[in-house]
C-alpha cells in the first residue's frame, strides 16, 4: 500500500516476568509492533508496589534507549505504539493511559476504536480527563473506584466497538477482547515461566514466547502469582475479525485465527489471477505488504515475478510539498522504478488494496516515465469504499477513491491500462474457510456494530 495508506491500528503488549526486567521486554515487543503504529510509544511498569510511566511522541527505537528503560524497573509492563484513531495526534493522547483514584491506581493500553464514545463520556464524573474513546474508558474504570477486575468486569460490558485492551494494577497483567473480536490479541508462555500478551504472534516471538492462544472475544484474563485466570465478562456476538489484518495490518510472519498472513496473502494473490488473468511480461508488488499476494499471482499465472519499484525503507512522515515539483519528489522517496525491469514490458501490478490512490498514482506515472509498455493493476482486495470506525483511520468517506469513482474511473484517473479487484467472495476464502467471521465493513457497508450517526 502506498502512502495513502490507512494509518493502522494500534499495537499492544503486556508482561508479567519476575525474573527479567518488563520494560526491556515490553521496548522489544512494541519494536516488532511498531508498523501498527508510528506516531506515539509508551511503557508502563510496576515493580509491585508502585506503577510508573513513560510515553512520547515517536517511533519506539527513538523514545527509549538504555537509559530511559533502565529508569523504568519492575517485572510487570504494559506498552503501546499508537497511531490516533479517536482523539488528535498529541503527546497528552499518547498511551498507555493511567490513572490513580484511591486504592486503584492502574494503566491501560487499546487497540481498536469505541463507536460510543459520546454516550460513555456522558456518564464520567465532572472533570474528568476527556481525550480519546481510551481516555473515557479510564475515566470510567476510574469512577469505579474499586478493584481493577471488578470495575472491568462492569465497564466493558457497557463498551460498543473494537477493543483489545492491555491492563496493569501494581501487580496484575490483565487483557481484554471485545466480544466480537475485531482486534486480535494472543496470550504467550516464557520459558522463565512469565506470561506475555501482544496484538500479533511476531511479538512474542521476538521475546522468545511461545504461543499459548488467543484471547476469546468477550474473555478477560487476569496474570497474577497464581498463573492466568480467565472470566467472560460478555457472550461473545458474532465473529467480526478484521479482514484488513490479512489484506495489509499485519506482519506477513505471523498468524491470525489459526491463519498464516503470508499464505492467506499469497491465496489472494492466486484467487487474482485465477478472477483476472491478463498477458503479460512481469508480475511485480507494490512493496511491501503486497509482496505475498504478487507472488501467490505469478505462481499461478505462470508469468515471471520480479521487482519493479524500489522502496525506501527509512521513510518518516512525509511533508505537504507546497509546489508539484516537489509532490513528486517526495512520492520519488518513497519508491523508484528500475528501469531495466519495467522498460518495454507488459507489467501487472499487484497492490493490496486502495484507499485515496494519491501516492499510487503518481507511481503508476513514475511506471509509465519509465518505459513500461503497459499497466495492468490488480488489487488484492474489492473496492474500499466505506469508512473504518473500529480501530483503521481510512480518513472521511469522501476521501476513499472508491467511494466516489466507478472502477472504469479509478482505471483512467490512474492511468492504467486495466484494473481489476479481487471479488469478495474469493478474499475471504483466501483468508479463512469460514467467511462469516470476519468484518469486511468498508468493502460492503455492512457494519457488525452499528455506527450511531451512520445508522440512526
Ligand atoms: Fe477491518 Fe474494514 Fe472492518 Fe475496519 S471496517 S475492522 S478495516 S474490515
């Protein structure tokens, strides 16, 4: 995906080891987390009586070097990448969020998006802290002003949206799945015997954990010095696990709901070619999280896969280039065409899905300027035409490509020669065998939790 990307979710991590220093853990797993977020880190810590945090603005490998981690001791941590979903880009949006009300002092970190975050603002106490849908959910817990277990067990249920939460007290690691389970959220074993929580398997791999399960939709499970105990603290609704996760959010490496990313990646690639096959001389992604689904298609096709376009790996935040030379320079960063690939060849194009198509089209141009003798763009997923409210900033309906284009339009306004999208039906049965389980709201409109606004 280019650019004009969905900003992601957000990542989450959790661990409780005595025997190792948490906040060390916890900076290795929200660095393999950290695609899922770029704007904001933070980590807290417990050693056992007291809880202390520390967030910033910034990638992971910035905010925290030896120093800062070392400031931050204790065997129990939560940590969080963010990129906003609720709530304006800003270091007093950073999480994990805290609070202190009496007895209970606790930090929280989410992954996901709340739809009724108005609704739930209502019932905090005057003057409480109103930032994000993470912020209210604080305050409530917080206005509880009982057990941290306890007041979970009373304010999740009244939550409507996607959450996967990482939760500490002095001297529990808690972890929550909403009922529908949007949001993956997996629990791990170390070897020292400690317990670990993270949004995907690649977390806990990097520290060295094996993958006990998922958290169900609706489970609350609590760390202590007794082992992990479980609670369902709501029925769990229909299974509405986001499909994005598989098209783009997460690591190739990992695996969701028993499914490898890499391989569901590269079925859609294969169901692609099979859907729409074209003469042509080269198959090449749009780097990176295309790469899979171009493979799985040049496997099938039988046509040569190769690379086209390289891609910068050292991109930050790109600027608002004030004139056109520079716009295209700044695309020019991010990729650059080889021109001994693409030259006098028939390319297909394999990118995973398309959201506002600004970055992409400048590609393509960049494609065309380099000598490709014809364009055939192939999408790994169906037109992306409905806004995300649980947890992907797509941004405002309006700004979704197509939303607003025919696919014919979308073909010409980006020069291609032919477009095609992967057909629903094919994209979830590449990912799993039982499609109804997954949300698939911004590609058909039908929203597993409704939006209050949108379906008023
Ligand atoms: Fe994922 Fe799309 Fe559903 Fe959002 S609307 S949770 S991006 S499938």
């Amino acid at each position: 995906m280019a650019d004009d990307s969905p900003k992601e979710a957000c990542g989450v991590f959790g661990v409780r080891d005595l025997q190792q220093p948490a906040s060390h853990l916890t900076y290795l797993g929200l660095y393999a987390l950290q695609h899922r977020g770029q704007e904001s880190a933070g980590i807290a810590v417990s050693d056992g009586t007291k809880i202390l945090v520390d967030k910033d603005m910034g990638l992971v490998s910035t905010i925290f070097d030896e120093h800062r981690l070392r400031a931050l001791p204790g065997g129990l941590a939560i940590g969080h990448t963010r990129y906003a979903t609720t709530g304006a880009s800003a270091w007093v949006n950073a999480q994990p969020v805290s609070r202190h009300a009496g007895d209970l002092f606790f930090a929280l970190g989410h992954n996901g998006n709340l739809v009724n975050t108005v609704a739930l603002a209502r019932e905090l106490p005057p003057g409480a802290e109103l930032g994000s849908d993470s912020d209210v959910v604080a305050g409530l817990l917080a206005a509880e002003r009982t057990d941290l277990v306890t007041a979970l067990t009373t304010v999740l249920p009244r939550l409507e949206g996607a959450y996967s939460f990482v939760a500490m007290d002095e001297t529990r690691l808690i972890g929550a799945r909403d009922p529908h389970g949007f949001r993956p959220l997996f629990l791990g074993q170390l070897d020292t015997g400690g317990w670990v929580l993270a949004s995907e398997t690649p977390a806990l791999d990097v520290v060295g954990a094996r993958v006990v399960r998922e958290i169900d939709p609706g489970e609350l499970v609590v760390i202590d010095d007794e082992g992990v105990r479980t609670l369902q603290f709501a029925v769990p609704r229909p299974r509405a696990l986001c499909s994005f996760e598989f098209v783009y959010i997460a690591r190739p490496d990992g695996r969701i709901a028993g499914v490898g990313v890499h391989a569901a990646r590269r079925r859609m690639g294969m169901a692609l070619a099979r859907q729409a096959p074209v003469d042509a001389d080269l198959v090449m992604p749009i780097p990176d999280s295309s790469i899979p689904g171009a493979q799985g298609y040049a496997a099938a096709s039988g046509i040569e896969y190769g690379d086209g376009l390289i891609k910068n790996r050292y991109i930050g935040r790109t600027f608002i280039a004030p004139t056109q030379a520079l716009r295209e320079s700044a695309v020019r960063i991010k990729f650059n065409p080889i021109a001994d690939m693409v030259a006098g060849r028939r390319l297909i194009v394999v990118e995973d899905s398309i959201v506002r198509a600004t970055t992409l089209r400048g590609t393509m141009g960049m494609l065309r300027d380099a000598g490709a003798a014809e364009i055939h763009l192939r999408v790994l997923s169906p037109p992306y035409r409905w806004s995300c409210f649980y947890g992907l900033d797509t941004g405002d309906r309006s700004s979704l490509i197509a939303a607003r284009m025919s696919v014919d339009e979308i073909r010409d306004h980006l020069g291609a020669d032919s477009l095609e999208y992967l057909e629903i039906g094919a994209m979830t049965e590449a990912i799993s065998p039982s499609p109804d389980g997954l949300c698939t709201a911004c590609l058909t409109g039908d929203y597993p939790v409704p939006i209050p606004g949108l379906h008023a």
